[in-house]
C-alpha cells in the first residue's frame, strides 16, 4: 500500500530576521517542571552538581529560586565567561538566554540575553547579516564591550523558525578542525 508524504512548506527567504551575537561558551539550559522544580542540561545531557558542565548545574542550584521567575519550560542560552572558551575577559560566568523576543525587557536579575545586533525586514536582504558581522570587527563583543574578538553571529529567521550561524574567523571549515 502506498503512503502519501506531504512535502514540507517552503518558506519565504526574505522576511523577518533577528541577529544576535554568537556567544563562545558551552550551551546549557535551565529546566523548570510544572511543580517549580529546577535543573540543568548542557547541549546532550542533564546534569547535576555531582556531574556538572563548567559549575552550570551548582549555578543553576544556587539561583533556583530565581529561575523559577522563568516559568515552565526549558530555557535554553549560553554559558560563557570565566574558564569557558574565549574568557571574553571576565573574572566571572554568565547565562545569556537566547530568545530575545521573551526576555530583552524582563527576566531574572542572574541572567543576561544576547544581545541584539541588528533586526531586518524583507526589503533588507542579507545585508542586516553583513551589516551585523562587520558591526563585531569594528566594535567588538557587544556581550562583553572591550573584549576584541568576538565569535560570530546567530541570525534567527522568524518564519521558519531557524537559526543560522556565521563566525568571524575559519566559518567555512567544520567545527573542531584547526
């Protein structure tokens, strides 16, 4: 018997974009139950003080009562500073939460968003990409002003609900290749 298989909706290229800076720390995610319980995962697993990601867990612990404000739900951002990746110069770890629609204005005080770089309409093109990356050369990070050399960009495409990366240096080469 034969099965019919819908092919996916395509989606218009030139719509709304949001572009972010692309923090180089280790991704992590607050989980928050539906009874106010709160836990940690790092980008494959959950974990805990006792088997931890970089101390995210025994933070995620000890602001507990603070990301709960989050609601319900599994927040997802970066983990980054301190220890982590490229430092950005900081003697300190921070969580910066990705969806910067939700949390730009209100959100728990021991939490960042990444910040925004630049927003495009249709009529923008590609150039709010261009425009951002050339942004970070010139400037810097934006997550932490005076660190001089930041990652790269997120670029979040609203209609299809996707991210796209773009670093500064080596983007072309796989992850992991020097």
């Amino acid at each position: 018997m034969m099965q019919f298989v819908e092919f996916p909706k395509i989606h218009r290229l030139y719509r709304q974009v949001v572009v972010t800076e692309k923090i180089d720390g280790t991704n992590a995610c607050v989980i928050v139950t539906e009874d106010g319980q709160v836990g940690a995962q790092s980008r494959s697993r959950v974990i805990t003080p006792a088997d931890d990601n970089y101390g995210f867990a025994a933070w995620v612990a000890a602001h507990a009562g603070e990301l709960r404000e989050l609601g319900p739900g599994h927040h997802f951002g970066e983990w980054w500073g301190q220890g982590i990746q490229r430092k950005y110069g900081l003697t300190e770890k921070r969580f910066s939460l990705f969806n910067v629609a939700r949390w730009r204005e209100s959100r728990p005080l021991c939490c960042h968003v990444v910040p925004v770089l630049k927003t495009g309409d249709p009529e923008d093109g590609f150039d709010v990409v261009e425009e951002a990356l050339a942004h970070l050369r010139v400037c810097g990070s934006m997550a932490a002003p005076g660190f001089a050399k930041p990652e790269g960009i997120v670029a979040y495409h609203a209609p299809s609900n996707a991210l796209f990366k773009v670093t500064l240096e080596r983007d072309q080469e796989p992850k992991g290749r020097a």
